[in-house]
C-alpha cells in the first residue's frame, strides 16, 4: 500500500486529510510544529499524539525527505546543497549567510525551459516540476542544519532552478506552509517570488500570499529582452511592467527587478537611462546582478567602471538601485550558476508553450 506523504500538505488540506479519520484539526496544528519546527520524521517520536494515533500515522502516511548528496562551502561562507530525488533527478538550493540574516535559495522546478544563455539552469533543459513536499524539503533541511548553530532561517527566496509561475500549484502550497505560524512563521516580505515574467500569474499570487516579487529584466528594449529571454515574446515589456505596477504592496515595500549586466550587451548608459524611464513613477527598485560566468555562456561581466556608471544613470534618473555582491562563485553557487550537476541519466521533459527562470542566490 502507497503510504500518503505528509511533506507538503498545506494545513488546510491536512486538517481535511485527518478530519476523514475523524480527527480534530488542532491534530493538524500539532503535526505542522512536530514536521517543520521540531524536524521529527518518525511519528514515534510525536510524544503529544497518543499511541494509537501514531500508529495509524505509521501505517498509512510517511513524512518524506533526504540528506543532500553533496554539500559544498563557499569561502565567504555560502553553501550549496545538492539534493537527489526519488525519481533520480537532482536539484540544487542555496544556503547564504550575510549579517544577521539567513537566507535560502531554493528550487522549483528541475532544470528550466527559458533557455536564455546567459542562464547556466536554462542550459540543462527543462525536465519536470517538483512538489510542494520536494520543495519545502529544502527548507526544512536548511532550517534543522541552522537550528543545530543556534541560528535561525530568516528569508526564502525562489530564486534557485526553475520558474516558479509555472509550477503554482506546488509553489502556493510551499508559500502556505513557509508563512503558517505552526510551520516556518515567515512574514511575507521575507519570501520572495522570482520570476521571468509570467504575466497572468502575478497578481494572482500577490493577491493571494503578501509576499515580495523580483522579476527579471535585463533589457529595457524589447528586441534585446526577446533576445536574452525568449518569454518576452509571450509576455513583452510592456505587458510585464504594467503587471509590476499592479501588485498590491505594503507601505515602504517595491517590486525588485532583477537586471543581469553583460558586458557589450546591456550595460550602455542609454540602457541605464531608458531602464530609468520604464520604471519612472514605480514603486520599482533596481538589483544589479554582474554576469556570472557558466560553460558554453558567451557573455562576460563588465568592468567595474561600467557596472558602477549603470548604476549611477539610474540613481540620477530617480531609481532605487541595489548591486548585488557576488556570494558563492567559487562553488558555482552564484546567480544563474545552478545547474543539478549530477542529474539523471535519460531524455529531457518538453514543455509545450512553458517559459522559466533559472535562478541564483541571492
């Protein structure tokens, strides 16, 4: 008999799970706190439940999960975890420790079907979805390892494989569980939602979860974005920004938009200033991304002077403008570096009209 997995049940569906064996739904509750606070696997170890209870536990549901196959540190203190799914496949999450934050990286999709070159997850082709008990596993994962440092996981950001707009059922049910206060208890201006632009997701999503969005730009031209991401044929400029403009943010809070910088290919100063007036009157801010490099990319990062005089045209032009340090380059765990580089054998999964976003850390 196939045992339900738990893992990834938003508290709703497991409280309607448990009320079919006549369950209260503070039992729910209780589950939530043993799973995602405590990290107690075993339903024997669930000492609040009575013996019966964790017996009909055992023999009919599992809570599933996996050490990662390999972990790698960055000198400045990065870690990237490779974690082997059951089916085979392999995804990548990305751990980063900056001040007093503890942010996290993670996957939403293996591999990517945006293809933009200078995306090292968009190079392996897109293979398939994950589930909510595969994502929220990174998380959980995470948080056990920093929980044996005294620390704890402060952000999420989904920013690692794959686009998360195409995979929304699963990423909903992961934001529902990242946000319960019985789960992780993240605000919502602590999980941030990255995508290439998949317009007729967006508001929904915001509407749905008060969490933050980054999207990615990297062109103010619609020619040069089709060029660099070919979503934009789909959903262009335009269409996106509009979008941008629409979702419902608390005071003091903007959209991110993601800005990869290519040497010789966007960082002129008229893409600066045309950038500046795309987003003019937005309540939109500007996170510069120099290019990290990956095989087979043919971009390369700018100077320095380059990157800085890009960020100045947009400073003059009224724009809020972040330059992202580089973290974790050394293990290939940087921005658009993340690849599963150990994946299973076999042919890749199509996905017929589908876009998506390879990611980083931030």
């Amino acid at each position: 008999m196939t045992r339900t997995d738990l893992k990834g049940m938003t508290l709703t569906e497991l409280e309607e799970f448990l009320g079919r064996w006549g369950k209260e739904r503070y039992r729910a509750r209780q589950l939530f706190r043993w799973i995602y606070q405590r990290f107690v696997d075993d339903f024997a170890g669930m000492t609040d439940l009575s013996k019966e209870f964790r017996g009909l536990l055992a023999a009919s549901c599992r809570i599933s999960g996996t050490s990662p196959e390999r972990v790698e540190t960055s000198a400045d203190g990065t870690e990237k975890y490779l974690f082997r799914l059951e089916d085979g496949e392999a995804v990548e999450s990305v751990l980063i420790p900056d001040e007093g934050r503890r942010t996290l990286c993670i996957s939403s999709q293996v591999g990517c079907a945006l293809g933009c070159g200078f995306c090292g997850t968009g190079a392996m082709g897109f293979r398939r979805d994950m589930t909510s008990a595969e994502i929220v596993h990174q998380a959980c994962f995470a948080a056990k390892r920093l929980a044996g440092r005294a620390e704890r996981l402060s952000n999420v950001v989904f920013m690692g494989m794959g686009e998360p707009l195409l995979n929304v059922p699963e990423v909903s049910r992961t934001i529902g569980i990242l946000l319960s206060q019985f789960a992780f208890g993240l605000s919502g201006k602590r999980v941030t939602v990255s995508t290439a632009g998949i317009v007729p997701e967006i508001l929904p999503l915001a509407r749905r979860y008060p969490v933050s969005f980054a999207v990615s730009i990297n062109a103010a031209r619609d020619d040069l974005r089709s060029l660099l991401m070919p979503v934009n044929r789909k959903y262009p400029l335009r269409d996106l920004v509009a979008e941008m403009r629409r979702i419902p943010l608390q005071s003091g809070r903007k959209v991110t938009a993601e800005y990869v910088l290519l040497a010789g290919v966007n960082d002129s100063p008229e893409d600066a200033l045309a950038l500046a007036r795309l987003f003019r009157g937005a309540r939109i801010k500007v996170n510069l991304i120099p290019f990290n490099p990956h095989e087979g990319s043919p971009y390369r990062a700018p100077e320095a002077s380059s990157s800085d005089r890009f960020r100045d045209v947009l400073l003059s032009g009224g724009i809020q403008v972040i330059t992202r340090e580089r973290r974790g380059a050394d293990i290939r765990a940087a921005c658009g570096q993340l690849r599963g580089s150990v994946h299973k054998c076999g042919n890749r999964t199509g996905r017929s009209g589908g876009v998506a976003a390879g990611g980083g850390a931030e």
